[in-house]
C-alpha cells in the first residue's frame, strides 16, 4: 500500500536526491553533493544532525544507506542527531 507521504513531492524529491547522492559519490563530487543536500534536506526539514550524519556516510561512500536514511526521515523517523 502506498502511503500518503509517499505520493508527496517531497517523498520524490527525496529519492531523486538520494539517487543524486549515488551519482555525486561514483563521481567523487563530495562537496557538490553536500552543499546540496544542506540546500535540500533542511528546505525539507531534516534537522542539522541527521544532515552532519548524511554528511558523513557520504565521505564513507555509503550512497544506499544515505538514501534509505534520509528517506526514513522524510516518512516521520528522524534519528536521533546524537
């Protein structure tokens, strides 16, 4: 069953950027992916420590579990930042 936030454009926005964060991270572009998604995901409201922990999965090029995180937090279940 599709979910209701799921049908939202920020749901979509999400995964489009989450498959932007693959590509930023094959090609190296860490700072352009970064200064990106501190654009994006705050404009989407993911808080500041769930960005910093993005942040870090992206130097460890972890591209899948970025994207599955950060959609998790667009559905309602924001980790903790700490």
């Amino acid at each position: 069953m599709v979910k209701e936030n799921e049908r939202s454009g920020s749901f979509h926005q999400a995964r489009e950027y989450g498959n932007l964060a693959q590509i930023c991270v094959e090609n190296s572009e860490t700072t352009y992916l970064v200064r990106r998604l501190q654009g994006v995901y705050l404009s989407l409201g993911v808080r500041i420590g769930v960005l910093n922990k993005c942040t870090d999965l992206i130097k460890n090029f972890r591209f899948e579990i970025i994207k599955t995180y950060l959609l998790g937090c667009r559905r309602g279940h924001v980790f903790s930042s700490t």
